[in-house]
C-alpha cells in the first residue's frame, strides 16, 4: 500500500504591520504532493501582491507587501493532510518621519501672547483616538487652549500663549492596532517677571545711598540682559532715570542724594523680550553729615621747664565734611578732669602748650572738628615731664628677629647706652604694615627685658618693626629693622581644581553668554593667564579672578569665539599647571543659495544650489528639498538629510508645474528657504515612432544571448548619481530585465533602464545606504537565458 502523506509542519498565526512582508509555511512529508490554498473558504488561484512557492517538502504563501485584503484565515490542502492559520494586518497610528523628527528633536519657541496652533496629521486603521497631555495631565478645551481632532490629524491650538504654557507636551495616538506617543517641548518666552524683593538698603549716608535686590524668579525663558534703576523724590510725581547695571551686579549706589531728604527706588529687569514691571522700596533717607573720627595720639615733639610741644596728624575718617581744626586738651598724670588748652579750634597740627608747672607729669589729647561738630577725642599721648630736658636714652642695640612664623614675629636687643644717670624705665615696640605709613604700639615691656613677641600678624604682609627705650625724659630714639619681616604662609603648589562641572567641549547658541568658572588653589597666590588658540584673549572677553576662582565671561558670543581656551596658573617657584577647553559657538544656519533646475534625465528634474554660509562652521548642518505643484499648494518634503548640494526629483509628471524649495538644518533649527520663483514644467510631447524592419537573411541567425562586457562591481557615495553598465549581444535581441536583491526594478520609479542598441544601463540618481546590495542584470530571448551579477557598496560623504 502506498504510505499516507502527514504534517511535518503546521501553518502558525501571523501578525504583519501594514506594508512590510508576510508568510504563510507548511511542511509535509511527501515531495510530490501539490497543495492548494484557500482564503476565507475560497480557493487562491492568484491574488494581487500573493506569491506561492514549493521548494521539496515545503509549501509557502509569501506576501511582499502586506495590505487589509490579505487579512483572513488561509488554509493549506495537498493529499491527505489539511492545516489553517490566520493572517492579522495590523496599521498602527502612524506620522510623518521628517515632522516627527523635526517636533521632536527642536523646541517649539512661541512669544507671549502669539498664538500656537501645533497640526500633527496621521495614518492608520480607524479609528484613531487622539490625546494631548501636558507635564502628564491631559489637556481638554477651556476658554484659552483647544484640542481639535478629524480622521486625518489633530490640532492643538492656543490663541495667546502665556508662560505657563511652557512645559513637556505628549501626543498619544492609539487604535487597535498600537500606540503611538509623540514628545516635545513648548518654550515659551516673555519680558522678565520684576526682580525679586523687597530693596534693601545697604548704606545710607549724607553722601551717597546703596540699594541691593535680587535677580527675578522668571527670567522670561531669555536671560536677563541689565537691570534699570529708578528713583523719585518724595512729594514729586516724576521717576528720575539714575542708571543701568549689568545682569551680574544687583546692587546700585547713587551720590545724587540731599542731606534729610527721603526717596523712593525701583529696580526693572531688561531682557531681549522687554523690560519687567518695577520692584518698588519703601521710603529711604538721606542722613544727616557725621562728625569726624578720632586721631592718633599726640607725640612729644620737645619739653622744658614751663613749656611742651606737641603734633599730631589727621583723623582717618574725617566725616563728611572738610576739617576746620582741633581741640587740644591737657591733664595732669594721675587725674581725671581734662581741660582745654586755647580757647577755640587750632588750625594747625602742632601746638606750643605754655604755662606749665615745672616737674610735673602732663598728658595731652586732640579732637577734630568739622560742621557736624567736635568729633571723638584720641587716646592720651605719652606722659611727659615739664622740665629743661636732659639728654635722651641713645638707640637700642643689636635689635634683630630670633624667630618667626607666619603669625608671629620675636625680636631680640641689647640695652641702650646711658648716661648722666638717665636710666631706662622700659621699652616700646611698634609695628607697621608696609602698606601704611601709620606705626602701631603693641608692646610696652619693662626695663629688665630685652626681647619680645608680636603676635597677630597677617599671614604673606610684610611689616616693619621698630623698639625705643623709655625714660623720665621720654622715649629714646627708635632703632628700625632695617630689612622688613614677612609673615608667609606654607608653600602649595598651584593646582586648577577641575571636576565634573568643568567641561572639555561647551556648544553655546550665538548671543548666550560664555561663562567658565574653575576653582584653583596655590600658595603664594598664582599668577592666572588666560589664552584663546594660544593668544591673548580679546577684548570682548571678562576674566575676574578672586577667593581661589577665576572666571571667563563673553557677554553674547560670536562665531568667531569658538576655539581652544587654556587657563595657566604659575608662581614665582616655577610651578604652573594648565588646562585647555574647546568652545564651539552654533547658530540657527544661514539660507542656501540660489536654485537652478535641470533636466539631465527625461523627465527628472535636478536641483543644485549654492551652499549655506553657515558650512563653514557647522559640522552637522544639512538641507531638505521641499516641492509644491501650484503657487498656494502645500509644500511636501522630497528629499532630506542631504549632505551635498544636488538633489534629483524622479516622479515628474509632464505638463504639471512644480514649485521647489531648499532649507538648511542642524540641532538648532531650520534656515529660512531659498525658493525658486518661476515654475518647473516639462511639456507633454507626442512622439512619433517609425518602426523599420531589419531584412534578414533566409537562413537562421538566432544567437543566444551573451554579455560583451558584463556588469562591474561600483562604490560611490551617499548622495551621488550611480550608473551602472554592460553590454548584451544575441539574436533576436534579447530582453533585459535589472534586479536588486532578486526583486525586479522594471516598476520601480527610483530607477531608470535603457537599452540602446545592446549597451545597457542603470542609473540610481541621490543613492543612500538602501541602495547598497547585489544586482542582477538578465538577457534572455527564445534561444536562452544568461545573467551578470556585481555588487554596489555605499559610502558616507567625506
């Protein structure tokens, strides 16, 4: 008996998304069964897009590319075997790649109060439920946005957009099919909110008045480029204009003020946008002229018997006005009550004091006067004797420095020399930063000690010290250190302290501000040197170096600031350290150039343009092809990511006028477009063909089909024209068909076959990574069939 045929492999259940392809598969047992196979109950005999094939054991339903009629339940039958399966199409929302891509990839950026109305249309098995959500709420109607939806798109709309509106928006598209979720951003920009509250007043004197506040909470979405400082005077209505500061100060000072005068101050921050409502203070007053403060105490300039001189030198604060003398008081050493020495102010800053009591012990004090008054009176001069004097106390000898730290200084001495029995009561040291030119007493020692420590000292200021022997008669003269004493700190090499907040590439948007902050640390201070491509950096350029960090500030970058940036620290040891960044500065692109069109194949048209200005510092810019086919038609994308400046437009129609458009693109945006102003129209042609036949020879001629010169393999680049040639001989002239990856290109609209006279050819016009694969080119005619393969690989633009 003759075995039964059975299933070696069922049909299994497909799921296919509209468009890509489908199978169906089956494996029997026997070679020589012949299937059959039905849809939905009928029997396929042939069906539109539908491929059967057997190769041995198995039976295939192949579909090249799925659509809605394919969907059913199939079933396979062949001898004695029968098996079923079921093909589900499936059409998921779909939308528009370029649009997609340029929603998604870009901000939307909206002014306040312009309206956004944001269309997306799409495609897929309906219905199509549509959802708008914004920062993961849904959006419905209300009296400022609406959310509008038809079978082929939906719309979001927004008549006046505000600052609120700014966020992260979602587009869901769902049908039964799958989901299809859409990201993207609305920025939203505006004038400035008012800077933030209350003014505080940080001085207020007779002279001047300092307001500080702080930046606003809302900068617009644009940063705030200055602040405008107003004021007005109280009992007036008009605002008197006093100044501008930079974005970076938010403090302003004015010395158009009058003493006992109140006024009021607002502040506006200024963006590109538009100036802010104002921050308004409160009442602030003018005070009233302060009185000066205290001298130093007087020095014993000389003393007898009945007289004392004295000098003195002027306050450091002086008040706020100028000087018109001062005060001399006298006590007696040992009392309490001060009493004047002249009856009013003296003018000068030495004084003769008569009319003393020989050998008694006074001591003087001063006071400077100005149009506020008397101010406060010094700390009591040195006591001084009444009487002829006697020779004074020489110098102290040998006075040097013992040891040092970087606080504290110890000096050390020897006795001065005395004589006619003047002996030493004890010593006085003073101190003086070289800075100032004002000596300091910090020690007074006794007679017995010859050495003493300065404490407090600064550390890295340098200082000068200088010590005198105390009599009856008075001080000694001073003996000075003749070379100065620093206080310095341990030594630490210089070191830029970079983390991860110090970037080694900064891409900033042309008229954003370059701000790099990098901390450091050294000891002595550094020295910190700036340098652009290895050059000084140019005068647009802010360096501000304090407290261990130096900053770069360019107000609003140009193209022309990108480049290498170092930063050197170096100290006087011979220690440096460096470090280099790179900022690239990018820009929405300039448009292309002009467009020209040809016709270099039949009924094609070229485009070529004149490239952007902006090639020249964009790395990453490229251009979309746009066309319409009437002056008020929609603009349709036709080309896009093009890396050169020629694209080829194959599906013309003769007799319709076209209308094209070139943009260029990069992360930032769109350029505005470079159109063409007349259209594009190859006129419709009725050509005659003559067709004349060849005389042949009685005998048979028929030849099989030979290649003369067979195909070769091509690499070209993205974006080229490709042509790829053989020659075919044989009689009768053979057919020839082209084949990519063994489908046919005979329908395929994205390339063009000729054969004129057996020289064959094929040409791809803008190729991309697609087009790359093994090709075929088949001669057959009724004496046989020959074929010639070649690969064409495909290559980035350099």
């Amino acid at each position: 008996s003759v075995p039964r045929c059975y299933l070696n492999k069922q049909l299994a259940t497909v799921r296919v998304v509209k468009g890509e392809p489908a199978e169906l598969s089956c494996t029997v047992s026997k070679d020589d069964v012949t299937g059959t196979w039905f849809k939905d109950g009928l029997k396929l005999t042939s069906m539109q897009g539908v491929v059967f094939e057997k190769k041995g054991l198995v039976h295939k339903l192949i579909i090249s590319k799925a659509e809605d009629i394919h969907a059913g339940k199939y079933r396979f039958e062949g001898g004695d075997v029968k098996t079923e399966a079921s093909i589900f199409v499936e059409d998921p929302p779909q939308v528009d790649k370029v649009l997609l891509k340029n929603l998604t990839s870009v901000p939307t950026v909206a002014k306040a109060g312009q309206a956004v109305k944001l269309r997306i249309p799409f495609e897929g098995r309906r219905p199509i439920r549509a959802t708008w959500l914004k920062d993961k709420m849904e959006l419905t109607d209300d009296t400022r946005i609406r959310v509008d939806k038809t079978d082929t798109h939906t719309m979001l709309s927004i008549p006046s957009c505000e600052r609120k509106d700014c966020g992260d928006y979602k587009v869901r598209l769902k049908n039964d099919s799958g989901v299809l979720e859409i990201n993207f951003k609305l920025v939203v920009i505006d004038k400035p909110q008012p800077p933030a509250g209350p003014i505080k007043i940080a001085e207020s004197s007779a002279n001047n008045i300092t307001i500080q506040w702080q930046p606003p909470k809302d900068d617009g979405g644009k940063p705030v480029q200055r602040y405008i400082v107003e004021r007005q005077q109280m009992g007036k209505n008009n605002w008197e204009t006093l100044g501008e500061t930079p974005r970076s100060c938010t403090t302003f000072t004015t010395n158009k003020v009058e003493e006992d005068t109140s006024y009021y101050f607002r502040v506006r921050a200024v963006n590109v946008e538009g100036m802010s409502d104002p921050l308004e203070s409160g009442e602030v007053k003018a005070v009233g002229k302060a009185s000066p403060g205290a001298p130093d105490p007087p020095e014993i300039v000389s003393a007898s018997r009945d007289t004392i001189t004295i000098s003195w030198k002027a306050p450091r604060k002086t008040g706020t006005s100028q000087i018109v003398g001062y005060m001399v008081q006298k006590r007696k050493k040992g009392t309490m009550t001060w009493l004047p020495v002249t009856n009013g102010p003296v003018k000068d800053k030495k004084l003769k004091v008569t009319n003393l009591k020989k050998g008694l012990q006074y001591e003087f004090r001063v006071a400077a006067v100005n149009a506020a008054g008397t101010g406060d009176a010094s700390d009591p001069s040195q006591p001084v004797f009444a009487r002829d004097p006697t020779k004074s106390l020489g110098q102290v000898q040998e006075l040097k420095v013992s040891s040092c730290d970087s606080t504290s200084v110890t000096l050390t001495w020897n006795r001065p020399e005395v004589k006619d029995g003047n002996e030493v009561k004890g010593y006085e040291v003073e101190v003086r930063p070289s800075h100032s030119s004002s000596w300091t007493r910090c020690l007074t020692l006794p007679a017995e000690a010859t050495t003493g420590t300065v404490k407090g000292l600064q550390p890295k200021e340098k200082y000068f010290l200088r010590v005198r022997a105390l009599s009856d008669s008075g001080p000694g003269e001073a003996t000075e250190l003749e070379a100065f004493m620093e206080a310095a700190a341990p030594v630490v090499p210089p070191r830029l302290l970079i983390d991860d907040t110090v970037k080694n590439l900064l891409v900033i948007k042309a008229g954003n501000p370059v701000r790099v902050k990098i901390p450091f640390e050294g000891s002595p201070d550094p020295l910190v040197i700036w340098l652009k491509d290895g050059l000084p950096l140019p005068n647009r350029a802010a360096i501000k170096t304090e407290d261990g960090t130096t900053q770069l500030l360019i107000g609003a970058a140009e193209l022309g600031d990108s480049g290498t940036y170092s930063v050197e620290l170096q100290n006087g040891l011979g220690k440096k350290q460096t470090f280099s960044f790179q900022v690239q500065i990018t820009d929405i692109p300039q448009p292309p150039g002009p467009l020209r069109l040809e016709e270099n194949v039949l009924n094609t048209v070229t485009v070529t343009w004149e490239p952007s200005a902006s090639e020249k510092w964009e790395k990453n810019l490229y251009y979309t092809v746009l066309k319409r086919e009437s002056q008020k038609g929609v603009w349709r994308v036709v080309g896009d990511l093009l890396y050169n400046n020629k694209f080829t437009f194959t599906s013309v129609i003769p007799g319709r006028d076209y209308y094209f458009r070139v943009v260029a693109k990069n992360s930032l945006g769109t350029s505005a477009p470079s159109e063409t102003v007349q259209p594009w129209r190859i006129r419709k042609t009725k050509a005659e063909i003559q067709v004349i036949p060849q005389k042949y020879r009685g005998v048979n001629q028929n030849q099989h089909p030979r290649f003369l010169v067979p195909l070769k393999p091509h690499v070209v680049v993205t974006g080229s024209e490709c042509h790829m040639s053989c020659a075919v001989g044989g009689h009768p002239p053979p057919k020839v068909t082209w084949y990519k990856d063994n489908r046919d290109l005979s329908n395929d609209p994205n390339y063009f076959c000729t054969n004129d006279f057996g020289v064959c050819s094929l040409v791809i016009l803008g190729v991309t990574k697609q087009d790359a694969g093994e090709y075929m080119v088949e001669a057959s005619n009724e004496v046989g069939c020959v074929s010639s393969r070649a690969f064409l690989a495909i290559r980035g633009k350099i």
